[in-house]
C-alpha cells in the first residue's frame, strides 16, 4: 500500500514518514513493519516469497538485501521469486537476480509477454485475471514457463484457474484458495 491506514495505525502516504517513525507504527497486534531481511528470515523454510519490487531503479538494491539475508543458507534463495510491473526493473531484475528466480509481471498482450518472458529467461508468467485464457496457459507451459494469476480473490475466479491450468494463483485472501483446494488447515 502507498498509504498507512489500511494496515498500521498511522496516516498518509507511507513516503512522508522517515523508516524510525514507520518502524514505530502498529501494523496488528503489536507487530511492526517488517523490513525484507526480517521477512526473509522469517518465511526461509516455510514458504516460497515474491518479492514485488514497486519503485523503479532499486532493483540490485533488493537483491543485495535478498542475497545478505540468504547468506547463511544460500539454498533459501530457490524459494525466493523476483519480480516487477516495470520494464525496466524487470530488465534488472532478471540481469542481477543471480539465483533467485524471476517471474515476468506484465498487463501487455499475452504474446508480447510470453516473448519478453522468454528473453529474460523467466521462471514464470505472472498472468492478470482478466486475461485468463487457458490457451495461453498451455503455450507459457510449452515454453517451460510456470504461470501464476492475479489477483485471485473470489471462489469462482479460483476455480476458473484451476480449470485452465495454472500452477499457482496471487491472491489477497489465501484462506480461500485453501480451501479451493481442500487444505483449509495447511
């Protein structure tokens, strides 16, 4: 989020607030906002992490964060999935992601963003909802691309994604997709 309300108890744009005075807001139950070695550490043996990098220009400064959080274990780093809506820090992304995976983030014609995943060398396809198609999952998967949806929030778009095929699915409510699933409790 740009903004603080919907997930601290602070106010405004998130850049109006110097990192201590961030650090210092309620983000739920006493928690703080976490800084991305802190999550990293945090998720390292227990589920994969996309890291969506939102600002242009900063993406080697993620992945040094994402490689020095790795240290200790570099084989945490295979759980780890880079990405961006921005061409240019796709670009980056993709060039410097050393061995982190890296997942094309797109909204232009599907064909258009097949070819540029697979100039990237891309793991996988981030696929927006409204573009569905499982035609043009089948051609990510014959390319060797994993291919993920977003935002998948509603029982029936879950489904819709099962049915096409996908292999994974973005979504801000993960209870939903888990039970989709039937694993409720995992």
């Amino acid at each position: 989020d740009d903004t603080l309300e919907r997930t601290t108890n602070g106010r405004g744009h998130f850049r109006d607030h110097a990192l201590p005075a961030l650090r210092a807001l309620d983000a739920g139950d006493g928690e703080t906002i976490p800084l991305l070695d802190e999550v990293l550490v945090l998720t390292r043996e227990r589920v994969g992490l996309n890291i969506e990098v939102k600002d242009p220009g900063i993406a080697e400064q993620v992945i040094d964060v994402a490689l020095a959080a790795t240290e200790r274990c570099p084989a945490w780093r295979a759980r780890i999935l880079l990405s961006s809506f921005d061409v240019a820090t796709s670009a980056a992304l993709a060039a410097a992601r050393g061995p982190m995976a890296f997942g094309l983030l797109y909204e232009e014609p599907f064909a258009a963003a097949l070819a540029r995943a697979l100039a990237l060398r891309a793991f996988s396809l981030h696929m927006p909802l409204r573009d569905l198609a499982a035609a043009d999952v089948a051609r990510a998967h014959a390319a060797g691309l994993v291919v993920y949806v977003y935002t998948v929030n509603t029982p029936a778009d879950i489904a819709r994604c099962r049915e096409a095929g996908v292999d994974g699915v973005f979504s801000d409510y993960p209870d939903r997709v888990l039970a989709a699933l039937g694993r409720a409790n995992a």
